[in-house]
C-alpha cells in the first residue's frame, strides 16, 4: 500500500484516539464547578437531610461544591422535570425517591417521562416505613390493630404526608393485604409520629427498634415497603459523568461518619451503583401501578 492510501486512515485513527482522550480529560476534570442537587421537598425533612449528609461527606472527601437546591411541589413533578429537563452535564441532579417510582401511576399528564428522561447515578440509602398508632387506640400490635379494626370496620383512620405520598401508597399496601377498611386522611406532611410503633414494614426489623416487629413477622409479607433516596440525572449524560459520579457517591456511603448520621436519622446506608438503582426504581414503578389500581387511586 502507497503512502498516499495510508495516512488518511493513520490521521483518522489519531482523530478517534484524540477524541477519546478529551472525553477521558473531561470526565476525570468532574467537576470543575458547583453542582446543583435538586431536592422534591422543603428543607428539614428526611430526603433533605440525607442528600445535605451525603453532599458534605462527598465534599470533604474530593472537595466537590454541592449545592441543595430545594422544589417542593406537585408530589415532586417540579424538581423531576426541572432535572430531566437540564443540560445534561452532570451539574443538574435529582436527589430522587420513591415519588420518582409513583408519579407514573398518579398523574395523568407528566410533562416528562420518568423512565426515559431520568437516568439513576447510585443509589445512597433506605428509609423504613413504621406503623404508629394513637396512644388511645387500644393495640400495641399490627394483629390487635386488625382485631380491632374487625370489631369497629369503617371507624379507623390512617393518615400521611398527602395523596399520593410514599408513605400514602405505603399505607394502602398493608390496608390491601390486610384486608382491613381504614380511611386515608392526608396531611401537610408527615411530622414526627414515632411515639406508638407497633409493626416497621422494613424486610428486618431496625436497629434502633430492635423490639419491633416487621410486618412479615405479622404475616403480611406483601406489605414488606420501603423508601429509597438516591441520584439520578438528566438522560443523555455520558457514560463517564455517570461513572465519575456514582464512584465517588456509592464509596462515600461507606464512610463511618456518614453511615451514623444516616442512622440517626432513621435510614440505612444501601449504596447501589446506577443499573442497580434504575432495576429497583422500575420494579417500585410496576409495583406502585398495581397498588394504585387496586386502591382504586384516582391519577390526577
């Protein structure tokens, strides 16, 4: 082969190569300026803290500029379609949970697609669910709770932070498989209300409630629930963002510090890498589809 027929195919080769290497250079400069986590609440509550928790452990780790950027609103459509609607460059990011796995079932018209325009970067830690009763209902178990429901059908009521909250959708799992009749009243937000607890709906009971039952102890193990706060970002983000992302994230979850923190605030360290994380959220999605349906939860 004449010189002349081999330097095009050389010089495209080192094209391809350069390319490559800029890409690398790019991903291994993440980043290079403050990146903005998006959070579907108001400061304070769980998710809030969690993300603040793990955006300081990451910053003193590798000296990255985190910002909280506080939503709420629309049972989390703000934050979810201000994240999907981002230039995807990894500097936008939603601080995502359980919502992200209901709103598909609960609304009608989403002006983004949860599945297609959100990509998971790792997932940072679970969150039980407990069952709590007024100190005046006379049960301190999920069975006396359900005898009793049997003996008074249609007077018990069981609240949560809102229609169509995690912990609304949570409440009808244990109502459909218990079979019980209690009515849902929605509040403002979910407050503190572990004054009564008397099943967790955890797979194993908490270490900080080591005396109380799961709901699969009760036998109910269908209604085993639980929340989920991690990170994800807009789809079309590269493969190396999302790599230079989710390194860091899942291996600070690691740390002692942190994993106390979260422990005190009533969640576990449950670091998954992002196909993991995107596994869990699809299969919470067709999960919370049924529980929907068969509530008989209108989508708005």
């Amino acid at each position: 082969m004449s010189r002349s027929k081999t330097m095009p195919a050389f010089a495209l080769l080192m094209l391809g190569a350069a390319v490559l290497l800029c890409g690398r250079v790019w991903a291994a400069d993440y980043p290079d300026r403050p990146i903005h986590w998006v959070v579907p609440y108001p400061p304070g509550g769980t998710t809030d803290v969690i993300a603040r928790n793990v955006a300081q452990a990451l910053t003193q780790a590798h000296g990255w500029t985190i910002v909280i950027d506080n939503r709420a609103g629309a049972g989390g459509q703000l934050a979810m379609s201000a994240v999907a609607k981002s230039t995807p460059d990894g500097y936008t990011l939603l601080v995502s949970d359980a919502s992200l796995a209901t709103a598909p079932s609960l609304y009608k018209q989403l002006s983004f697609d949860p599945v297609k325009d959100l990509r998971a970067v790792a997932l940072f830690a679970t969150v039980p669910h407990i069952v709590v009763v007024n100190p005046a209902v006379q049960a301190s178990s999920l069975s006396e709770l359900i005898a009793l429901t049997r003996k008074v059908p249609g007077k018990l009521n069981f609240g949560s932070g809102g229609v169509g909250s995690p912990l609304h959708l949570a409440g009808e799992a244990l109502r459909l498989e218990t079979g019980m009749s209690w009515t849902h009243i929605p509040y403002r937000g979910a407050g503190p209300a572990m004054v009564g607890a008397i099943a967790v709906m955890s797979p194993q009971r908490l270490l900080t409630l080591p005396d109380v039952p799961t709901v699969a102890e009760a036998g109910y193990p269908k209604a085993t629930v639980l929340g989920f706060i991690g990170l994800h970002a807009p789809e079309g983000t590269s493969a190396e963002v999302l790599r230079a992302i989710e390194i860091p994230a899942t291996q600070a979850m690691q740390n002692a510090d942190l994993r106390q923190k979260l422990t005190e605030q009533g969640a576990d360290s449950a670091p998954l890498a992002g196909a993991a994380y995107g596994k869990l959220v699809a299969d919470e999605t067709a999960r919370w589809r049924q529980v929907v349906q068969a509530a008989g939860i209108e989508p708005q």
